[in-house]
C-alpha cells in the first residue's frame, strides 16, 4: 500500500510542542511512538472495542511496534498520523501509521504494529474475535 495521507480513513492530529524536541534539535524519537500510541487508541475506540482493559473483557494489547523515521520533525509544526489496519491474522491485526509534516506537507516517519487480542481476566492472548474482524473490514 501507498503511503500517503489521503490513504488514511482514520487521522489524528498533534501539535509539535518544543519541550518535544532533544539535543539533536529535532523531535525526539519518543514521541513519533507517543503519536503512533494515541493514534493506535483513536483506531480501537473507533472499532467500538474498549479501553478499559478490565479483567472481564477481551481487549487490544500491543505485541509489537517498529518505527521507520524518514524525517525529522522540528518545533514548530503539527503532525497528522494516519492509521490503517494493513493485514487481518488469526490471532492479530497489523496496524500501519504514516506520520506526516504538516508545515513540510510530507511523511516523516512509519510506524507499525501488531495488535493481540487479550484476555485480561485470564492473562493470555487469544483467537481474534469475530466482531473485531468484522469491524476491521469496515475500516
């Protein structure tokens, strides 16, 4: 898949603040994860599927994450994150985020990750739930 904004159905946006930035005078690498990880959230609530992560419900958790960074992003700035649902497994879903410039209008970094369907009340993963399929589908 292409990765452009317009190929994201589901974006947030992020003010670039300059407490954001580090000593090599750009944003530091934390916060194109913090970006991916409120974005992540943003994608499951519109999913329906909850947060709370409450021992009696099967939620998300993350199992993996990767970060290709292409850009760097400096204060000030805005940035828009992009989040898809790139791949449906048995047991996961693949989530890919584009993390875009808004001042230089380009992408700045990629993001990745694996989203396991937890049982919080039993501690374990399992199998990927119907409903989440479903509504994977949609999005």
């Amino acid at each position: 898949m292409e990765i452009t904004l317009e190929s994201f159905k589901i974006k947030e946006r992020y003010p670039v603040h300059w407490g954001d930035m580090d000593a090599a005078k750009h944003v530091n690498n934390l916060m194109y994860l913090r970006w991916a990880e409120s974005a992540r959230i943003a994608f499951v609530r519109e999913m329906g599927i909850t947060t709370s992560f409450t021992p009696l419900e099967i939620g998300p958790i993350l199992g993996w994450q990767e970060c290709k960074y292409i850009f760097p992003i400096t204060f000030p700035d805005t940035v828009i994150v992009g989040i898809r649902c790139a791949e449906i497994l048995e047991d996961r879903f693949k989530l890919e985020c584009g993390i875009f410039s808004e001042r230089h209008n380009r992408l700045a970094a990629i993001s990745r990750q694996d989203i396991i369907p937890y049982d919080y009340g039993s501690l374990k993963k399992v199998a990927l739930p119907e409903k989440w399929v479903i509504r994977l589908k949609k999005l």
